[in-house]
C-alpha cells in the first residue's frame, strides 16, 4: 500500500504524492480520481494554445452540420487530461516519461462529458544503466459518465527507487 504522507516531526506530517519503483505491481489496477467534466472554454482554450484550427472544435454551425452534430473535444486534450489525471498516482515521482503507444481514440469526446482514468501495470524492469531506478509501463483507459472507453495508450515512465527520488535528497520538500 502507498502511503500518502511522511512524517516530518513530532505529530507533523506532509502530504506526498506518486508511487515508487517498487510499490508498482504487475496486473495492479489504479482507479484516478477525481473526474473531470469537460468544459466548452477547456475545448477552446487548448484548440486555441496548440493552433488546431479545424472548426469542427469550435465553430458551431460547422459542428452541427457533421455526422455528430455538434463540435468535438480536441482529442490531443482528451490525452493531455487523461495523462494529467494519473500524474499525483502514477508519475508524480518519475524522472521521464520514456513513450508513449498504440494511443487509440475509441469514442468522442463531447464539451459536457466527464472523464475518469485508470492505469493498469503492464510490465515494470529494473534499468540496467541507470542505477536507483526503473522502467514502468502502463496502460491507461478514459471513460466517459457512461462508461464508454473513450482513449487507451501504453506510456513508459522511469521512475526512482525509494531512496532515489529528488525530493529523497531535497529534506524540505
């Protein structure tokens, strides 16, 4: 079990976040909360920051006139968000997240929507040229209110052994 806290001094403690090398599992299945419902301005400010000008994700008129009826989230956000939501669980320690794979978009995304994430441990490696550290990959399914599986991708991250992480060394952090 994660323990999400270190004591600091007498009846003191300090929140801490994310998972090390070695409280990683294979098979072990991490439900990410909290959700997020989607917003109409987070669809527009992120088509808006990454210059995707197609108007299917923000134009109206030319939304309602394609087989979906209305605009489309920005799938690259769908990711962005989904990844986010597993940072304080499952990254929030890693050194670098090494790739990313068979990222699949299974069923739009629509401006009202709320996500939920989860990552399953796939495969998890002790590295053999960075010493105090390991590779993690896992799989990470967004589901939509309903449950419909909405985005999946494999990401490799390396991450510290206890012991090795930056905030080991720091003492205040």
């Amino acid at each position: 079990m994660v323990q999400n806290w270190k004591e600091i001094g007498p009846q003191r403690y300090r929140e801490t976040f994310g998972r090390y090398f070695e409280d990683f599992q294979v098979g072990d299945v991490y439900e990410h909360r909290p959700g997020k419902t989607v917003l109409e301005s987070d669809n527009h400010l992120f088509t808006l920051l990454t210059l995707n000008t197609h108007p299917l994700h923000f134009d109206a008129e030319y939304g309602a006139a394609t087989e979906f009826g209305r605009n489309l989230v920005v799938s690259t956000y769908t990711l962005a968000l989904l990844i986010g939501m597993s940072v304080s669980d499952i990254s929030q320690k890693t050194i670098a997240n090494l790739g990313m794979d068979e990222v699949k978009f299974s069923h739009p995304v629509f401006a009202g929507d709320t996500l939920y994430a989860e990552s399953e441990v796939l495969e998890k490696r002790v590295s053999k040229s960075r010493p105090g550290q390991g590779v993690v990959t896992v799989r990470t399914t967004g589901k939509n209110q309903r449950g419909e599986v909405v985005c999946t991708f494999k990401r490799s991250m390396l991450i510290p052994e206890r012991g090795h992480a930056v905030e080991d060394r720091m003492g205040t952090y």
